[in-house]
C-alpha cells in the first residue's frame, strides 16, 4: 500500500508534514488530521516510507532496543518524571545510533510545545502507528506510563512471536538451503568432469548418469537466462503492486503456501486483535482502534479484505458482525468479537482471541517442523544416493570394457 506525504495546518497557523498510510489516494481524502488541524496537500511516496532515501542510510532500530527504551520510560514516569526530563535521563546514557536520533529531534518538538504523539511519530520507529495511538490515548486519559506499559506488553509478544516463529524454521531452510547448494556444485562443476573421463571409454553410459549430464548441461547453458528471467519476473510484479494497490500476487502467493499460510493468516489476526486489545483498553473509539489494527496489517491481501472494518463500524454496526463478513478469517474470532459486543468487555476477549492464535501457531509451527525435518534429511540422503550412483556406475561399466 503507498504511503502519502501530506502537510497539515492547525488553528494556530502552524504547519506540520506527516507521511500517511492509505489503500488509494481516496481512501486518503476521507482521512482526518489530528484535532483542529486541516490537510493542505499531499503527494504519493514512489518507494514508500520504508524506502526513502533517509532509511536507506540508517540502521533499521531494533525491536528490543525499542522495548527497553519505553520500559525505562514508563518506570521513570510511573516514578513522578515528567516526559521531558525523562527522555533526557534515557538519552544521556543511550549509544549513538537511528533510535537516539529520533528521540532527539522528538524531545526538541515536545520542548516546542508539539504533543508527543506526533513529535514520536518516526516510521523509523517499530509498529509506529499502533506506538502513536497508545500516546495518544495516554496523553488523553492521563495516564501515559500504563499505555506504555501496556504497549511493552504488546510489543513483547509480537516480538516473541515473530522470534519463535524463525527460530523454527531457521534449521529447516538451512538444510534446504545446503541441499541447493551441494546440487549445483555436483551439477555446475564435478559432472562434467566426470562426463568428459567417461567419454575416453566405450561403455554405455547408465540412464541416471546420462539424466545428470544433460540436466548439467543445461544448467551451464540456461542458467543465466533462467535466474534472469525469475528476477525481472519478480521486479515486474512488485512494479505492478507498487503501481496498483488493489494488486497482491506475493501475498496471495503466500497465504496460499503450504506450510506457511495458516500461520501468516493467524498471526495477522492475532496482531489485528492485540493492536484493537491495547488501543481500546486505552480509552481509544472501536472505529480509531480498528482503523489503527487494519493498517498494522502487513500483508496487502488480508489488509484489502479488512480495509472497509473500520468504516462499517463507523456505520453503526457491531465489530463481531462486521468480521463475519471477512473472507477465512478464523470463526473463533468472530465468535469471541461476539461475546466481546455483547457483554462490553471487547478488549479481555480480543486479548483472549490473540492468546489462542499464537497457541495456535505454536502449535502449528511444532508440527510443520516435526514433519519437514526427516522430510527433507530423507530427500537430501536420496539425492546424495542418485548422485554417488551416477558417477559410480559408469566406473563399474568403464571396469568391464576395461577387462
């Protein structure tokens, strides 16, 4: 989805510029400033936020430096420091680095009398978005240190989701990986060699051994073309989502993947509801809420199936009748919003909601990596057999002309 670059101006005449995430420029239109501020003009970021000539050049900051620094924060301001002079105590003993350098330039805004939501709002900054509506819902309960606490707690199971997820999955794509390599080094460079000694010989060359020659041979020749032709595929397809947001091949293509599918569907829904959780537990509107959960949403076909979540609340209808219309979304979701709707307690229950999807997705990860390890040792010792027997035999064969 593009990004916008859009300049406000407030009732005092002041002028800010944000970068805006939107679906299409009309979904941006029905977007609204902050409080009292009007929107001048705007104009589409070619590459994105993610891509801007700033971030290319600067360290991407770390989830886990980001949760220390908001815990550190939210102690000294449980403690009685006000923000000001708790952001100096933390910056004074921070290493140079992206992170410092944003606070940095927030604390001179909020110094300029700017709110801290908006002097925190970098994209440099981890899960910016859902990061400004938690300020914001702290600036407005006053209550600040337990929206920030809330959003560690937050920020921590994301975290620790995204971090056993790969951790599963490192040892498999590993051996993959190993598996690719050692078939083009035997094809690309210890065939052919193998085919030229045997050609020095009158025997028949066996059928397997034939198969891995020409398959060599082809790899040498083609391989070029083959690799080029995948990445201006690729680059073409990316082109065209970035140019159509309605677009999304690799999305699809990984939702409907295997072995990672269910997990990319349930984890998108289980952030969608920690995020709707947090927000609404900080006295943000269900509709705000949702709009903020949509757009944390990173994958563009999920997010082009919820976009229309938070305007259909807006419409008067209930969270829970508006998932019942979203396409694969899980029903226990959607029951949970239910129970949620009806009993006024929507953010335990979204939480709720979030804690079995990630049980869920432990419990999937467990069982994809249980069965793709011996897969995938019992593919690699097959296809080391193949190979030892394609340059065996003709040794064997070359043995008996030989004699």
């Amino acid at each position: 989805m593009p990004y916008y670059r859009c300049t406000f101006c407030d009732v005092s005449g002041k002028v800010s510029r944000r970068d805006i995430f939107a679906g299409s420029r009309g979904e941006l239109e029905n977007m609204h400033g902050g409080e009292g501020e009007e929107k001048l003009v705007s104009a589409q970021r070619l590459f994105g936020v993610n891509r801007s000539l700033r971030s290319l050049f600067s360290r991407n900051i770390r989830n886990a430096d980001f949760l220390l620094f908001n815990q550190k924060l939210a102690v000294l301001l449980r403690a009685g420091t006000s923000f000001i002079r708790a952001l100096e105590v933390i910056l004074a003993g921070m290493r140079k680095g992206t992170l410092k350098e944003v606070l940095t330039r927030g604390l001179r805004d909020v110094r300029n009398g700017v709110q801290i939501s908006d002097a925190l709002n970098d994209n440099r900054l981890p899960y910016v978005r859902i990061y400004r509506a938690s300020l914001m819902a702290g600036e407005g309960s006053g209550n600040l240190d337990e929206m920030l606490r809330q959003f560690n707690i937050y920020l921590e199971r994301v975290h620790t989701l995204r971090r056993k997820t790969v951790s599963s999955l490192t040892y498999p794509a590993i051996l993959l990986l190993l598996m690719v390599v050692m078939v083009a080094v035997v094809m690309v460079f210890v065939i052919p060699r193998f085919s030229d000694f045997y050609g020095n010989f009158e025997a028949q060359m066996p059928g397997i051994t034939r198969f891995f020659i020409e398959s060599s041979r082809f790899m040498k020749a083609y391989a070029l073309s083959i690799f080029g032709g995948l990445a201006g595929l690729i680059f073409a397809v990316r082109l065209a989502e970035r140019l159509n947001p309605e677009l999304a091949v690799t999305d699809w293509i990984k939702l409907h993947s295997p072995f990672a599918g269910g997990i990319i569907r349930e984890r998108a829904y289980s952030i969608f509801s920690r995020t709707m959780s947090i927000l609404i537990a900080g006295g943000v509107t269900v509709p705000d809420a949702a709009d903020v959960a949509v757009g944390g949403i990173s994958n563009r076909l999920l997010y082009l199936r919820m976009r229309d979540v938070p305007r259909e609340i807006r419409g008067g209808r209930l969270l829970s009748d508006v998932l019942d219309e979203v396409p694969d979304i899980p029903p226990i979701t959607v029951e949970l919003a239910r129970v949620g709707d009806s009993s006024g307690n929507l953010p335990e229950v979204l939480d709720q909601n979030s804690d079995f999807l990630e049980s869920s997705i432990d419990v999937r990860v467990a069982s994809i990596i249980s069965l793709i390890e011996p897969v995938v040792i019992v593919i690699l010792g097959l296809v080391i057999a193949f190979m030892l027997l394609s340059i065996y035999l003709p040794i064997f064969n070359a043995v008996q002309v030989v004699r």
